[in-house]
C-alpha cells in the first residue's frame, strides 16, 4: 500500500512539474513587447565600415532590389542599418531584421519571436567577406519571402481592425474578402465589381469578374491571353474622360503562378495606362482557377497616384486581395 501511495505521490509531483513548465513558457510567450516598425522596414544590424563595404552594396542589391511592376524604381524593402552595439531597447522590437557580422565560424541561422512578437530576424556570420556574399546568395530567396509573409500578415491584421461588410460579393460571386472600411463600391453589376479608395492625389481600385473556366490556361500565350482579357473589360467597365484604360505596351508584364486559398491562380503585374490623358500605374491581376464553380475568378488591384511611390499601396492591395475565400 505504501509502494502504491508513494507511487501515486510521484506521478502527481511529475505532472505538476511539467505544468509548471508549460505555464512558464506561457508567461515568457506574454511578456515579450509587441513589434513595431513600418510595413517593410526592415533593420539591417551591421557595423558601419561593413554597411559602407562591398557587403553592403551586396544587402542592398538583393534586399533593396526592385519590386516588379512598379513604374518607378522602387525598393523591395527600406532598410535602416544600425551597429549591433544601438540594436538593444526600442531598436530590437524591429518585426524584421537581419544581422550580418563577421566570426570564426560561418553560418545562417533564424530568429523567430526572439525580442518581440511577431517578429522574424536573420543572422548571417563569416569567416569573410566572400564567405558572407555567398551566404546571402545562397540564402536572400527565402529571406525575401519568410520577410514578406511576415509583412502580410501584419497588414492583413492591421485591415482587420476596420473592416466594410459588403455581403453582395458573397451573394452574387461566391466569395468573401477582407475589405478595409476606407473601400467603397464603385460599380456593382451581376457578375462584375469595381471598389475603390480614395488616396492622396489619386485612389486605389480592386476590380473582380468572372470568366469560363479554361479560358486563361498554362502556355506560350499566357500572358497575351490575360492582357487582352484584362484590356477589354478595363476598357468597358472603367470609365475614363478620354482614351481607354489599358495594359502599357512598352513594358512586357511579369508573370508569376502562386496558390491563394488552395486554388492554383497566375498573377501577373504590370503598368496600365490611358495614353489620352499620359496618366499610368501599375496593376497586380490573379487569375484564380475555381474548378468547384467551374469558373476562373479575376481579381485586380490597381493605383492611380500620379508623381507618388506605389509600393505599399499596391502591397495593401495585394493583401486584400490574399484573404479571398471561395464559397
């Protein structure tokens, strides 16, 4: 009996122990600061004469390169580079951050949750400077894109926080998306919706429609066959006071094939244009494969800001856009 109660008393002590444990790890999980910065800003921790070096031209070109489909030149992230001796207090509650240093031995590592929540930093070490090159040419494609998912994320959840209930999208197309209140409706047709927001100097527009399913398919004319679609239903359901809304022609689209909610989709970016009044700016268009409905469901964004940098815009657009859900 006594071997029993003894028994008994050290499988209860085990348990609360590993309680304890659990309960230690929920409190650390809760006391870390909540992130903070600019939807892609990212910090770059780097001593200065690094920073200055052929090191930093390298995070530059592959972390500061161009985002497709803009018509000015713009960064994939803005970057604020510090030394690793300021990165403490304020400066570590970063939501993205890379640190790149030299050591003994070479190595790339990631940081997830490590000062703030949600946050995501990279650690790169070398032995050299080449050493460090390769590292982040080996590794700045999966840095870009863990980094991106992280930023849309934050923006969806930043969306959410003001959302416009438009229950006709549900009713007359079959799917929700999350809409920030600033949106109104435009142009509300059976199968055809234009919403917009109005912006300093300009707006920004989400256009969504239906096509046969097979109409857009995998080939050689992929793209030409999305343009001229996207050409002709610009060019009757957004009016314009001269000339037709239009793909610009002195600059080839880049496409893209992804998934949005488990759906195969081909996205392509680009510049529009309506040359009558030399206005232009850049789209993002998915072609979204809906077998279930036997359709395909084309969902663009657009920005009209003439002599203003496009990038966020069009970044919010894209997250609005990536909350699709099909019925």
């Amino acid at each position: 009996m006594k071997k029993l109660v003894l028994a008994i008393t050290c499988i209860l002590t085990i348990i609360s122990c590993s309680d304890t444990k659990k309960d230690k790890r929920k409190k650390a999980d809760f006391s870390l600061a909540q992130s903070a910065g600019k939807i892609n800003e990212l910090s770059v921790i780097i001593d200065n004469e690094l920073w200055q070096s052929s090191v930093g031209d390298t995070i530059r070109k592959y972390l500061g390169a161009e985002v497709p489909g803009l018509p000015q030149i713009e960064p994939l992230f803005s970057m604020r580079q510090l030394p690793l001796d300021a990165f403490t207090g304020l400066a570590q509650r970063r939501r993205i951050f890379l640190i790149v240093e030299k050591g003994e031995k070479s190595s790339f590592s990631t940081a997830n949750n490590k000062f703030a929540t949600p946050q995501l930093g990279f650690i790169i070490r070398g032995t050299s400077d080449a050493e460090i090159f390769k590292l982040i040419r080996e590794n700045y494609e999966t840095i870009v894109s863990k980094y991106k998912k992280v930023e849309t994320t934050e923006k969806q959840y930043r969306i959410s926080k003001s959302l416009e209930y438009i229950p006709q999208l549900k009713k007359k197309m079959g799917i929700t998306l999350k809409i920030p209140s600033a949106y109104r409706i435009a142009k509300e047709e059976e199968k055809f919706f234009w919403l917009r927001k109005d912006i300093k100097n300009g707006d920004m527009n989400l256009m969504i429609y239906e096509l046969p399913l097979g109409t857009i398919t995998k080939d050689s004319n992929t793209v030409a066959k999305i343009i001229k679609i996207r050409d002709s239903v610009g060019a009757q359901k957004i009016p314009t006071s001269s000339g037709k809304f239009i793909t610009e022609k002195a600059y080839a689209p880049y496409l893209f094939e992804t998934i949005v909610d488990n759906k195969p989709v081909f996205e392509t970016k680009g510049t529009w244009e309506i040359k009558d009044r030399f206005l232009a700016g850049p789209f993002v268009n998915y072609v979204i494969t809906d077998k279930p409905n036997n359709r395909q469901l084309v969902i663009e964004g657009f920005v009209l800001a003439p002599s203003v940098r496009k990038r966020d815009n069009m970044f919010e657009l894209e997250a609005i856009m990536k909350t699709i859900k099909f019925e």
